[in-house]
C-alpha cells in the first residue's frame, strides 16, 4: 500500500493539486477492497463506521479527482450510480455482470484486447484505454431460471 500511496502523492503533486487526508482515506478504501467495485454510498458508510469524519459529498468530490487524474476508474455496472475500482495502466479488463442477483466477475481476455485495439486501427484511432461490460446471467442464476 506503501507504493499506491507514493504514486497517489507524486500524482497529485505533479497536477497541482494537494495531497488531503480526505483523498488518502478514499484511496485507501478503493485499494483495499478493489475486487468489490463500491460505489460513492458504500465507501462513505465504510469510512464512517471506521470512525472517520468525512462527508458523502467530500467522498463524491473526491472520487472525482481520482477519476480525472488517472488513478481510478469509475465503471457503470448497470445501475443509476458509478462504481470505482483502482486504474492500472496496462491491464485491461472487463466485467460480467448478472442482470438477475448483480454479481460483477471481472475477466482478463487478451484477445478481446486485441481485437479491440485493431478494431481502433482499422477506424484510424489509437486507443488509450477501453471499458468492457457482458451483461447476462451468471451460472447460478440460469439454473435457478431454467429449472422454474
């Protein structure tokens, strides 16, 4: 954690902007619990019940900041809010995710990567990162389905 807090400061320091216990603390949780893709609501609830003092809108504002400079992703997992997880540059990824009990499995697939990257290419343009959601029903949720 060490390091992603090093690279949180020299990244903020080299855009002007100031390194905040606020923006620390929701880093923190972001990395902590990457694998859960939390929305703005569930890192604020987690930060509070840790006992820390630090509002939903500082949370959001935030979180705004981490997205604009490059150090998280904010995801639309199909639902009316953005969910965050850590950017790290070069591993592309992308997210099943069950339209019927909402579970969000995450996949490494080089060549969907590449093949979306030629597909960039073939259009004239240089990709500098992509977002992939698969949405449909996960193993558990088609038996219960097919078996109705």
């Amino acid at each position: 954690m060490k390091r992603q807090i090093e690279f949180l400061r020299e990244s903020l320091k080299t855009r002007g902007l100031k390194h905040t216990r606020s923006r620390e603390l929701v880093f923190r949780e972001i990395w902590r619990q990457a694998e859960s893709h939390r929305n703005a609501a569930d890192i604020y609830r987690s930060l509070k019940k840790k006992g820390y003092r630090v509002s939903l809108a500082t949370v959001y504002r935030t979180l705004q900041v981490l997205v604009r400079i490059g150090l998280v992703r904010a995801e639309d997992l199909g639902e009316k809010h953005s969910h965050y997880e850590p950017h790290a540059p070069g591993i592309a990824h992308g997210h099943l995710i069950c339209l019927s009990c909402g579970r969000v499995e995450e996949f490494v697939e080089g060549k969907v990567a590449a093949e979306i990257e030629a597909i960039g290419a073939s259009h004239g343009f240089r990709l500098a990162r992509f977002s992939l959601q698969v949405f449909g029903f996960c193993q558990k949720c088609s038996r219960y389905s097919s078996q109705g």
